[in-house]
C-alpha cells in the first residue's frame, strides 16, 4: 500500500467503559457485588449494562460505607454465573476502557476462567492517562478528576462510575489529543480455573459448623475448591487445640 494512502491510527471513539465494586481488592479471593458498563459509539453513550450481583457472602462494614450496598440489596441479586454471559455479550469485541482497567478487568477474567469462558481484551486506562497529561494535579483518583472537570458522580455506584469516566475520557481527548496514547493495550492477567466445593468438602464443612456451632458469613454452596480448603484450614486451627 502506498505511504501516502496508509490508513492514520486515532483516538478511539467506539469502546465499553467497565466499573465494578467488589467486596475487596484481590480478585483471586474477593468477589464482585455490581457490575457497570457503558456502550460508546462515536464519542456517546448509547446503551448501559447495570446489575448487583451477589457475592454469597456477607459485606464487611467498610464495604457498606463505601459503596452504600448492603446485604439486603444483594439477598435476591443473580450470582456471577448467571450475570457474566449477559455482561460479556454485552461487551463484545469492544476496547475495555477504565479508570484503572486492569482492575475491573482482573475480576471479570477471574469470574470468566471459572466458567470456562474466553476473555481477552485490549484496554485504555483513563487513570494513566491522567497520570500522563495532568501531573500536577494532587490527586488522580476518579471523584477528584470528575470536579476538577465538572463531570457529575455518584462515587462508589458501578455504572454511575462508568459513566463518569466516559466524560473523564472524552474530555482528556479533547484536552491532549496525542494520538499515541489512547492506543489500546493487551490486558493481561494470569489466573487458574477454581472448580466449585466438592461434595466430600462440603460435608465436611457442614460437620465443622455444626460441631462447633458457627455462625458463618458465607454460603457453603457457592464456595470454590480452593475456598473451601481455606476455610476448613482455618477452622481446624482455631479448634484443633480443643
């Protein structure tokens, strides 16, 4: 192809923006509680993905606080297994864009290698390139970049967040629109398939909290394999001495 009618990369404008809140930080052992997309067709947002999801365990006081999501709200929510088909359907073959993506993106990829669903997606990080073109500014946080643009945000609610980034994007584009740095990105994170509890595991855990009559905040049910040791581990160590 001549030089002179190569095609010209730009800034994407078509992409899903991605938000999650989560009972924790690590996705190998804390789960998803909502679940916040937005589609962005030509710089707009033209359709929205919003569930809560529930973790089948119960939230720590902390998460409550920060969210405003509490247990009630989650007692009659879908588990992940019947929300992430719907959520990557949803995605398609879109761009992942985030404020830190690799987060969000970590915990779909864990929930994803479970069910024995490919998901593999490049991705665009608004928090790097607020990092990359805002340098002075003493926070990069998404609630501190929404005021310093003006951007209305409800912080800490899933797809009030995705939307909220969708703004931060379009402005940084419009802002700094150096080319090279919206060029999505491979997104990598490696994780292992964890099979759900056995039944031999939940017998025995079943025994364990009738034995010593615990009062547990997680359904044995929806444990995985690796859950289910840990727990019982943990058990044991505690108990074991009597």
């Amino acid at each position: 192809m001549p030089k002179d009618i190569m095609p010209k990369s730009k800034i994407p404008d078509n992409f899903t923006v991605i938000d999650l809140e989560t009972t924790g930080l690590n996705p190998k052992t804390e789960k998803i509680i909502e679940i916040g997309a937005v589609r962005v067709r030509d710089g707009v947002v033209t359709e929205q993905f919003t569930t809560l999801v529930n973790p089948g365990r119960k939230l720590e006081e902390r998460i409550i606080e920060l969210t405003g999501i509490c247990d009630k709200d989650l007692e009659a929510a879908p588990y992940i297994e019947e929300v992430l088909p719907n959520l990557i359907a949803f995605i398609g073959e879109d761009i992942l864009v985030g404020h830190r993506v690799l987060f969000d993106f970590s915990f779909i990829k864990k929930a994803a290698a479970n069910m024995n669903i490919p998901f593999e997606k490049k991705g665009i990080d608004t928090l790097k390139l607020a990092r990359r073109f805002l340098p002075e500014l003493q926070s990069k946080r998404l609630p501190f970049l929404c005021e310093y643009y003006g951007i209305p945000l409800q912080a800490h609610r899933a797809v009030e967040d995705a939307g909220a980034t969708a703004a931060l994007y379009q402005k940084l584009a419009e802002a700094f629109p150096q080319k090279d740095a919206y060029q999505p990105i491979p997104l990598i994170y490696k994780v292992k398939k964890e099979g759900p509890i056995t039944p031999k595991q939940k017998e025995r855990l079943y025994k364990l909290i009738e034995q010593h009559k615990l009062i547990v905040d997680y359904e044995v049910d929806k444990l995985t394999k690796n859950e289910a040791s840990r727990i019982t581990d943990k058990i044991l160590s505690v108990y074991d001495r009597y």
